[in-house]
C-alpha cells in the first residue's frame, strides 16, 4: 500500500510540474485574422458590415531552426494546421470552396500535407485539441490546393486573407512552404 501511495504522489507531482502556468507565455500562440482583413478596426470606426465574411482562430507554432515538412511534420499524415487546439474557421456567411458549397457556421480545419500537394478538410467537430479526436465521418469537405516553395522563410506559421475579385484566398505560410485556399462567396 505505501509503495502504491508513493507511486501515486510522484505521478501527481510530475503531472503538476508538466502543466503550464497560467502566467508563461505560450510557445504556439493564438492568433485571428479576418476576412475582410482588419475588420475588428473597420467595426470600430463604422466601416464594415456587421459581421465578417470569414475568421481563422489557429495557433502559431515556430519553425526555431528544425526542418518542419517531411520531417516533424510527416507527409501524407493528418495536421491540426497549427499547433495546440485544432484550428477553426467560421464563414458567416455560405461559401464556396473548389466548387463546393459550404452552409455558413465554424468548422475545424486540418490539412494532409505532401510534397507537391496538401489536402485541406473542413470538418464539423469543433472544440478539439490536435488531431486526436479527428473523425472523417464528419468532414464536410475535403479540397486538394497546390503547395509552392516561397523564397522567404516564415519564422511563425501564418493564415491570413487575401481578397480577390471574386472572394479571397486563405493564405497559409510556413518555412518555405506557401498554400493557398481560393474562396468565394455563395450566389443566393
């Protein structure tokens, strides 16, 4: 019985000391962006619509010096794009995404990427931390988009929106990786 109260006192304090603080900074922070870009300042001073088209909620992982495609990330397995939770986007409005409808709501987005390829799913179960939970039951969509090498290298992976004519792409930037996601609003 002592043995197995010691075992369970050591457990609990590795477990205590595994966990974050509430006051360290997050080596993956959370980051938003918008479509349209900016918008929490144009909503502020009277120049945007109610609501967005669209917003990405991900975490930031860093690249610090590791070779990150092929190599922490695998090809052809299944990513979070991003790091922590799992990362969501929310259309607020109907869309399309290559050539298929998507009913305005929030989505977890994951990526399979490959070498010259990824394949970007948009799934209904939102609220999850990595991958673990993933379910292909639920995906909505899946859309494979061209991956290009970039001549920069982008320290901290970054989603944003670009806006075309006909919509806006989803920017996705990392090492020196470059993915786009064309988007466009539904015709009623």
């Amino acid at each position: 019985m002592k043995y197995l109260l010691s075992l369970l006192i050591i457990v609990s304090a590795l477990t205590a000391q595994a966990q974050q603080k509430p006051t360290e900074l997050d080596k993956s922070p959370m980051d938003m962006s918008y479509w349209p870009n900016n918008y929490p300042l144009l909503k502020m001073n009277g120049k945007a619509a109610a609501l967005p088209v669209a917003r990405v909620i991900y975490g930031r992982p860093l690249k610090n010096g590791r070779a990150i495609f092929g190599a922490i990330l695998k090809y052809n397995e299944l990513w979070r794009l991003g790091a922590n939770e799992a990362t969501e986007i929310e259309f607020f409005a109907n869309v399309k995404i290559a050539g298929k409808a998507v009913a305005k709501g929030r989505y977890t987005l994951y990526c399979i990427p490959s070498e010259n390829k990824w394949t970007i799913i948009l799934n209904r179960e939102n609220y999850s931390w990595g991958a673990y939970t993933y379910d292909s039951k639920k995906d909505v969509l899946r859309a494979d988009i061209d991956v290009d090498k970039n001549n920069d290298s982008t320290e901290a992976f970054t989603l944003y929106f670009d806006e075309t004519k006909n919509g806006a792409n989803l920017i996705m930037l990392w090492d020196d990786l470059k993915a786009v996601l064309p988007i466009t609003l539904a015709v009623k």
